[in-house]
C-alpha cells in the first residue's frame, strides 16, 4: 500500500489572502478570506505512485457531486463519494447497513472507522493516483482518523460555500429517492454542517489548503472557479 509522511505538500505557492479591514469580524469565519488561484509552476507536481488527494466540502446540496463529475472529465480523478459508499453499503445488506440508513436518515455521521474503511478500499484498489474525497471529512473525528488511519493529509481541498435556502432548494429538487432529502432531515443535516464540518474547513482554511468556490450560478459558471484550480496544478488534461 501506497503511504507518505503526514503533512507533506507538493506546493510552495501561498493561495490565500487575508481581509484586512473591520469588517471582517461580521463576517464568518471563511467570508474574511478570498482565493487567489496561483499561477502555474511547472513541473511542481511529480507524477509517481503518491496518491494526490483532494477533499471536496460544502454542504447538502452545495454541487460537491455535480462539480466532481466535471473535474472528473477534464482532469481523470477518481471520484469517492462517501455518501455514495455508504449507500452502497446500504444497498448491500452489509452487517452495518441499518445502522448506517438509522444515521443518515437522521442526518448524523457515520462512525469514522467504517467511513474510511470503504474509502480505503476503493483508493488501494484503484490505478489512480488522483482522489477526489467528496463529502469527506464532514466532522473534526472524520478528519483525524483519516490521518492517523491513512497516514497521509489532502493535498488541498475545495469547500463549495453556498447559502442555506439555496442548499435546501436544491436538495429538495434533487429527485433521487434519497431518504434524507426531505425539509426534516435537510434542516438536522445543516445544523451538523456548522457544528461539525465548518470547523474541518477551518482547519484547512488556516493550514493554506483550502480553495474557496462560491457555490451559486449555473454549474458551468461555479466549474469556472474550479477549473483553474487543477489547471494550475499541471495535470494532464484528459479533455478540454
Ligand atoms: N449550480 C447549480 N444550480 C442549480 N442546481 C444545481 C447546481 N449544482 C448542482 N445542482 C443540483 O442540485 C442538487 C444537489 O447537487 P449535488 O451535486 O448532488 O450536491 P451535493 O453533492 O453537494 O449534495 C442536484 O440535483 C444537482 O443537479
Ligand atoms: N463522511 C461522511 C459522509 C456522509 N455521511 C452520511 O451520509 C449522508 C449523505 O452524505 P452525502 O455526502 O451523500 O450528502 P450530500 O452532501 O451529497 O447531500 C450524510 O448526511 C451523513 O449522514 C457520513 O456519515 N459521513
Ligand atoms: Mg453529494
């Protein structure tokens, strides 16, 4: 299995920028800093067996799924959706499958052991070495358990920042027959967005590894705030 010392980065440019005025104490905590896409360093990332891992936040209904299949398409990551293996895991009758569609029916977190255990399959079996990590991890206990499970940090990590009546809006269009996209199950799953998963995009925020998308517009004008983020990091591209 692939393994690399915690805290190693491939980057030495600096993506953030700090506010500087009064205001900023109104704000939320992420609202005082903006991203700044940094320019284009050749040759700054290695192609070679080191997975390069990409945590995708934001909350229920924030495009975390849509945005992925796009960054899929242009930049060949593998996409792990964390919701998606706990619905399969649902779906298989697995020992922990009702306890897992008790959780998510209430909107609460899945143990971080069983989490990380399906994301760990999918990466070691996987000949990617490109992970998008989405809707993990949504908790402080999510985050150091895969560190100290996995022994590797993100590379960097996307947060969609999008407005609560928007989030519920889309959720309740969503149309997939997910047990919890209704208003009951929405408003307990935003209540654990900001207790829980907020302080994990503090975290990042303040380690220099988060890249802010402001998360409202058509798909395509959000992709716009996303693209340049891979570009810049030298991937091949698979399709423009
Ligand atoms: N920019 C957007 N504008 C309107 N609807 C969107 C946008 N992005 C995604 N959606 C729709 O909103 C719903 C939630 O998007 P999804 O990608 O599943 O979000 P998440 O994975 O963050 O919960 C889906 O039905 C999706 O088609
Ligand atoms: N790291 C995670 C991710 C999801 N989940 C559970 O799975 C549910 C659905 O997650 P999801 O990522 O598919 O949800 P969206 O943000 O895509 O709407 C969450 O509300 C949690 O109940 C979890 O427990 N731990
Ligand atoms: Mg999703």
């Amino acid at each position: 299995m692939w393994r690399r010392v915690v805290s190693a980065s491939h980057f030495t440019f600096a993506h953030k920028s700090i506010a500087n005025n009064k205001d900023v104490c109104k704000l939320k905590f992420w609202e005082a800093f903006t991203t700044e896409i940094p320019l284009k360093e050749k040759g700054t990332f290695q192609r070679d067996k080191t997975p390069f891992i990409t945590f995708v936040l934001g909350g229920p209904g924030s495009g975390k799924g849509t945005q992925c299949m796009k960054i899929v398409e242009n930049f060949g990551f593998t996409h792990l959706s964390a919701g998606d293996l706990l619905r399969r895991e649902i779906a298989s009758n697995s020992a922990d499958g009702t306890m897992i569609l008790n959780t998510i029916k209430e909107g609460k977190i899945v143990p971080s052991e069983l989490t990380i255990r399906l994301i760990q399959k999918e990466m070691e079996s996987s000949d990617n070495y490109k992970f998008l990590i989405d809707g993990f991890p949504r908790s402080e206990e999510n985050r150091i358990a895969f560190e100290q499970i996995m022994g590797v940090e993100p590379d960097i990590v996307l947060f969609f920042d999008c407005p609560e009546d928007e989030m519920v809006k889309r959720v309740l269009n969503r149309n997939q027959g997910r047990v919890d996209d209704n208003i009951v199950t929405i408003k307990k799953r935003l209540k654990v967005f900001d207790a829980l998963n907020l302080p994990v995009v503090k975290y990042y925020m303040e380690k220099g590894k988060l890249y802010k998308i402001k998360a409202v517009g058509t798909v395509d004008e959000i992709y716009k705030q996303v693209y340049p983020v891979f570009a810049s990091l030298n991937f091949e591209q698979v399709r423009e």
